[in-house]
C-alpha cells in the first residue's frame, strides 16, 4: 500500500515539475523582461504615451477591436434561424417476417437551427434518414427513440416527436376468400352492362396482429372502370387489381395481404330491346268528358341494361296528367328509365289525347276470379250472384260501342283470409286505359275451405 502511495506521489511531483519547467518559469521570465524593459525606458514609454496623435492611435485600436469582437459575437447570437422540414419518412429495422409494429409514425417533422447559410447548406444537401431501430425487441410495448442521420455539425437538428411508444406483436396468417367490388360504375357507357368479373384466384393469405386478422370480414378486389383501356362489349383484362380488407362494418382493415393484387377478366355487354310505348292516362278528366285517342309520335323505343330486366320489361309505360282536361291536347313528355334499365334510344317524346263526351255502358255477366289465395285454401262464391258481376264502362261512345268484353277483369283480393265466409271488395281493370271501369255489385261473399 505504501508503495502504491509512493508511486502516486511520485506521479504527481513529475507533472508538477514539468509544468514548472514549461509553462510557470517561462512565463515568469517574460513579465520580468517586461518589467525591466519599462523601468529602464519609463520615460520614452511616458513621452510617447502622452502624444494626443499616440492616444487616438491607441484609441482607434481599442475601438475597432472591441467593435470586431461584439460583432463577431452578435453575430453568433442573433444570426440564429429554425426552418421546419415537415412529412419526412420514418424506416424501422426490424425483422418483418416475424413481427408487427404499431404506434410507430409514417413520418416526423425536423426542425433545422443554426445560422441562415448553414440552414441553407443543409437543404441543399441529400436529405438524412430517419430511423429506429427495433432489433432485438419482442412482443410488447415499447418507448425508443428515433434519430436523424445529421449531414452538417454546424446545424441542430430536433425531431418531432424524437420518442415513441411502439407495440409489437406476433405477426400470424389466415387465408380468406376474395371478391370483388365494381368502382366508378355510373361512369360506364350506359348502354354497356358488366355481365361477370372473373379473378385469377379465390382466395388470398392475410398476415398481421391475431386480433386483426379477427375483424377481416371479406377481402375484395376494387375494379375501377376508370381503369378500363375501352368501353365496349367484349372480354377485357384489368392487372394490378388492388385488394384491400374490411371489417364487418365496411371499414378498411389495415393488414398485410399476399399477393397484394390480382389479374381480372371482365366482360361486357351491350344487352338491348326493342319494346313498344304505352300511353297511360293519369288524373280525371273535366266532367263528361272521355278519352277518344291516345297517340305518340314513336310507338316503340331500345332500351339498354341488365338482361334481367330487359326479360321482365315487356312495354314502357308513359305516363301522362290528364287532371282536369277539358279539350284535346299535346304533351311533351320525358322518358323514365325502369330499375335495370340504363338507357332509352329516345330521350323525350310526343303525345296526343284527343277528347269526346263521355257515355256509359253495363257489361254484364263478368265473372269474378279470386287472387292470393293461400294454397293450402280452395274458395268458392255462396251464390250465383257472387260469382258474376255487371260492370259499367265508361268513356268515349265509339270505344264503348266495339267494346269486347274478354278485356273486363273483376277479381277479388283474399290475401291474409283463413277458413270461413268472408265478404270481399270486387275489383274491375281493363286493357284499354281510355276507359274506366266500375264493378255494379261493390261486394260479395266467399266461403274459404281447408284443402
């Protein structure tokens, strides 16, 4: 121990000599030298020092030499500049394969501080990296810290945020089945219809956190028609189809899918029908006066859309408001499209109602059908009277004269009716819409058996 103690003194008498050897003797010697020199000179030194020129002269010196160094000062502390770099990109290392990493920024702000020249330098320069680094990390929660890669010393850097809590899990897969969804449809060509989509796989392999993959509900791939290379029927394929996952409610899912798009085969087609136009009248006329004609200056149009409803359209209806018509008139009317139906050859046509005095006319012995009968019912009228019912018509005279009977239609509606007698409305239409057509009897009645 005493020779340890030895030794550190001895250490320290060496650094004591050396310094008294080059630092403390030398510069004593020099302010002896400096001393000597006034008192031998003492009196030149005074004559010189007392000139009015020698005192400006030194003055001007001091002056300018305290002005260079509060400039050079100030400058260093006013000449301070911040300039924000916004939105620039987060890269975390981690191994992806294994894992996955919420709560870590897309991008953070960098603020630059220093001097205007120096700021300017660094803009100028390739723009650093911002990184954090998660290797070595598991399943959890996690605070680090995120760096800058800085290119100029001279320049402070400050990252905002410069800490985050990260969460980590176990990265883990599912395979679900995809389809698709069809985007910007009302910009198709309107007398084209998008028969079927055909992708190039069913299903595709989702990966991320286990409760992620529990909200997937579907996996669909978005077809664009702004993506179509032409409009007009024929097969066409669509590439880098993007996919993307929802939840039940139709929110995006944010997870990983592989592949991340597929290869769609689309085909489109042109589905068309001719139908003819028919013209009916809507509203009541003025008193005593009927409908003698119903005409357009078209009787048919093409129309355009799914073959589903093309196959249930078998005539377009126009409808036209005759409330209060006293005297002949002429309409111009605006074509509706009927659900399915994407477009009409024609957009507006004309039509004509010509009008006459109105008469009435009983057509008797109609019989009385029966509708929405429950099948496991059967029904029959309690009488002859209420199977048959006269029916009065009404309209212009040279309508009613020629009228055939076949086009009279009584029924009554037993919709909701069990075993029993009933006493039921009668209802009467016709095929000619010209006319209008009132049952004489209003009710009769029905007995309704168990099969």
């Amino acid at each position: 121990m005493k020779k340890i103690i030895r030794s550190i003194g001895k250490f320290f008498r060496h650094i004591g000599a050396f310094f008294d050897k080059w630092l403390i003797t030398p510069i004593t010697k020099l302010i002896l030298k400096i001393i000597d020199f006034s008192k031998s000179n003492s009196k030149g030194l005074e004559k010189l020092v007392g000139k009015k020129q020698t005192l400006i002269v030194i003055s001007l010196i001091l002056a300018l030499a305290v002005f260079f160094i509060v400039d050079s000062e100030g400058n260093t502390l006013i000449d301070q500049y911040a300039e924000i770099l916004y939105d620039q990109k987060v890269s975390a290392t981690y191994n992806e394969e294994a894992y996955v990493v919420e709560g870590l920024p897309e991008t953070v702000d960098i603020t630059l501080v220093g001097q205007k020249r120096h700021i300017f330098l660094a803009k100028q320069s390739p723009s650093g990296e911002v990184t954090v680094d998660l290797t070595g990390l598991g399943p959890g929660q996690h605070r680090v810290n995120l760096r800058y890669t800085q290119q100029l010393s001279s320049i402070d850097y400050r990252i905002d945020p410069s800490t985050v809590t990260v969460t980590i899990y176990d990265k883990v897969s599912a395979t679900k089945s995809l389809t698709y969804d069809i985007l910007h449809q009302d910009n198709l060509d309107t007398k084209l219809n998008i028969d079927s989509v055909e992708l190039d796989r069913s299903e595709v392999i989702v990966k991320g956190a286990e409760y992620k993959l529990d909200e997937v509900a579907t996996v669909r791939a978005l077809v664009d028609v702004n993506d179509f290379p032409t409009q007009e029927a024929g097969e066409l394929t669509l590439e880098d189809v993007p996919l993307v996952a929802y939840d039940a409610d139709g929110k995006v899912v944010d997870v990983e899918i592989v592949p991340k798009d597929v290869t769609a085969k689309v085909t489109i087609s042109s589905p068309s029908k001719e139908v003819p136009i028919e013209i009916v009248p809507d509203g009541e006329l003025a008193f005593g006066k009927a409908i003698r004609s119903l005409s357009s200056n078209i009787d048919s149009v093409t129309v355009y859309g799914s073959q589903e409803a093309l196959d249930r359209l078998d005539s377009l209806e126009v409808e036209v408001d005759v409330t209060g018509l006293d005297e002949d008139k002429e309409y111009t009317v605006t074509l509706k499209r009927p659900n399915g139906i994407t477009e009409i050859s024609e957009n507006t046509i004309t039509v004509n109602v010509t009008l006459d005095d109105s008469t009435t006319r009983e057509i008797e012995n109609i019989s009385i059908a029966t509708e929405n009968l429950d099948s496991q019912y059967s029904v029959q009228a309690l009488s002859e009277e209420d199977s048959r019912v006269t029916v009065v018509v009404t309209g212009s005279k040279s309508i009613i004269d020629n009228i055939d009977p076949s086009i009279i239609y009584a029924y009554v509606d037993l919709e909701g009716l069990g075993v029993g007698e009933h006493e039921v409305d009668v209802k009467v239409r016709g095929d000619d819409v010209k006319l209008t057509y009132t049952p004489k009897t209003k009710k009769v009645r029905v007995r309704i058996t168990a099969n």
